[in-house]
C-alpha cells in the first residue's frame, strides 16, 4: 500500500501522507511519494487546486524519520531531498495545507511551503531541529511570513506552538474543529477552483514578489504577470457573464 496517496475530488486534488503509524514520518518513501504527487498534480488538467494532508488525527507529518536518518547517517542533506515548494520543485497552481495534527520539523516546512494553511484545533507547530542537533535552512523565507521575532523563537527554542498561536502570527489562515478540516479544506479549494484560472496562477505569482524584489521591481514584475490576464479571453468573458446575469464560463485563455 502506498505511503503517499494522490486522490481527486472535483477540482481539487489531495496528496495524502499515509503513515500514520509512525505519526506521517517523512521516510525516503513518502519523499518520494511527495515528489510523484506533485508532479502529477502538475501534470493534471482536471485539478486546479491541491491540498496536502496526513493520514488520521495525530499528526500532519512529525518530521523526518529519525530512524531511517540514524541508519543512513546522513549529513547535509541535498535541496532535493524534499519537496519544498518554490524551491525542489515549482508548482504554479494553488496548495493548501490542511494540518491535522502535529506539524513539526520537515512537516512544518511542507506546511510552511503551502500557499494557504488550514488547521485543526489540536493542531500543534514546531520548528523541532535544535533538540536533534539538526538543521533548518529551509526556514529562511519564515520571517517574511510571520513576524522576525517570532520565527528567532521558533528557531531558538524548537518549542511547540498550538494552531491558535499559529493563527495569531499569521501562519495559518483558519483553524476549525478536527473532524471539519477536510471538509473546510475542500470548500476553500473550490472557491480558489471556481475563479478565472489566469488570474488565480498570476496571483500566487505575484504575492511573492516583495519578497524577492525592491518595491519598484515588484511592482514592474507584477504589470508582466497580469498583462497576459488582461490580454485573455476569460478578461472578456467575466465583464460580459456578469452584464448578462450569468455565471462565467472559464476557458483559461
């Protein structure tokens, strides 16, 4: 049985750590999985939105596999090892994370990765490296996404946080009760999945750009992100469905 599962439902597709019984662990095989996944949501007309999630309600993924590491030995890891988005591997279209439980080392940089982030209640987030002597340069966009002072507490202490201080510093975009995480996950797919497409693949480009570039830069990057938008034909279509009292009909184009 695969570790990882890739699942659609609609629009939306699901890439499902499973192995919940060593709490999601990120073991050569679910990196692996990961990658696969990935790449076929890519690849996959039919799925305009991705959530990514972990088997059962303990853990979203808890890491790497401590065991495997200390059998292998490894040293520095390669960037390659696992899939961060926007940096091992690009994926245009939107991805949520949906938490479910313990998010801590390698999970939280999958989480942290994602778009968007919904997490249960019981949730937790830990940037758990410094009690394992490991590390984490992965976490170099973090200050960018939550305030510097609380990422140097992240880092420093290794110290758990729950989802609702997670919501707090602007992490997570939603918590909700556990067994509503899916069904919240699906629905904020769908909302993303029933906009134009250009527009949605041109909007996650461009909420990164300030991050990359001076004001100026950003603001010239963004004019030839959305030029193409302007140019399309779903441009046209959206001002003429909403004059004729209908709903848009997308071609992406």
């Amino acid at each position: 049985m695969s570790v990882v599962r890739y699942e659609n439902a609609g629009p939306v597709a699901w890439l499902t750590i499973d192995r919940p019984e060593a709490r999601n662990a990120l073991s050569a095989a679910v990196r692996e999985g990961l990658f696969a996944g990935l790449r076929r949501f890519n690849d996959d007309d039919d799925a305009r939105v991705l959530v990514l999630t972990g088997a059962g309600d303990r853990a979203f993924c808890a890491g790497a596999d401590l065991k495997e590491m200390a059998q292998t030995g490894l040293k520095v890891p390669p960037k390659e090892m696992l899939p961060q988005l926007g940096r091992s591997i690009e994926v245009p279209k939107p991805v949520i994370a949906a938490v479910n439980g313990a998010a801590y080392a390698g999970g939280f940089l999958l989480a942290q990765s994602c778009d968007l982030c919904l997490a249960a209640e019981h949730a937790t987030f830990a940037i758990s490296e410094v009690k394992v002597g490991r590390g984490a340069p992965w976490a170099a966009p973090l200050p960018w996404l939550i305030p510097p002072r609380v990422a140097m507490q992240l880092l420093l202490t290794g110290d758990p946080i729950t989802a609702r201080r997670a919501h707090e510093i602007g992490l997570v975009n939603e918590v909700v009760p556990g067994p509503e995480l899916a069904a919240a996950a699906q629905a904020m797919a769908e909302r993303i999945a029933a906009n134009a497409p250009l527009s949605v693949l041109a909007g996650k480009r461009t909420a990164g750009l300030i991050a990359e570039h001076p004001l100026s830069r950003a603001f010239q990057a963004a004019d030839e992100i959305w030029e193409p938008v302007y140019l399309s034909e779903d441009a046209q279509e959206g001002p003429a469905a909403f004059r004729e009292k209908r709903r848009p009909v997308w071609r992406g184009r």
